[in-house]
C-alpha cells in the first residue's frame, strides 16, 4: 500500500523555522537537513507504521508517531505524524531541546 503525506503548515513553519536558524551559520547544512527529511517523507509514503510512537502519543491520546533525522552535528529532529486512512499527515517538526509536543500545540 502506498500513503500520501501531507505536511501540515505548523510542520513546515517549523520546519521552515529550523531550516532558517541552522542556516544563519551553515546553508549547506541547512540544505543537507531539508534533504534529510525529504528521505523521511520517502520512507513514510512507503510504510509509516514501521516508525515508532512518539514518546508524547499517550499524553496526546493519539497514536502520533516520530521519524527522526539528523545533522550532520548529530544533532536530532523529529517530524511527529499521524495515519489517517492512506493518509500521513505530519503534524510537527521539532528540534533537540524542544519540549515535547502538548495537546495545544496541534490545534489549528
């Protein structure tokens, strides 16, 4: 079965904010960072219930998942999602130090 993803616009103004920050210091490391989630997306339109639930799933009474990726630095991220018939629909991107995601911070 194939999936549609579908980044949600929080998860692209975060990531887009992310993306803005590293780049301040390194554009090629933002470049490689955007290129890292794209292969996430790959993966997820491929089969997204080999990913883990996301640490906050059962605060958030959903089964909400995570893909990671990294830079180059080591430094972690994680694109927080939800399957929704054959639709992935990524909720959240976060950052290493970020608190985890709350109920709130997935309403419109």
């Amino acid at each position: 079965m194939s999936y549609q993803v579908r980044v949600l616009r929080r998860a692209r103004n975060d990531l887009d904010q992310i993306l803005a920050h590293i780049a301040e210091r390194s554009p090629r490391g933002a470049a490689r960072l955007l290129a890292r989630f794209e292969a996430g997306i790959r993966r997820l339109e491929k089969n997204p219930l080999l990913s883990p639930l996301a640490p906050e799933a059962e605060d958030l009474g959903e089964e909400v998942r995570h893909i990671l990726f990294r830079t180059r630095a080591g430094r972690t991220y994680r694109a927080l999602f939800l399957i929704v018939g054959d639709e992935v629909r990524v909720l959240r991107v976060r950052g290493a130090g970020q608190p985890p995601v709350a109920p709130e911070d997935l309403n419109n």
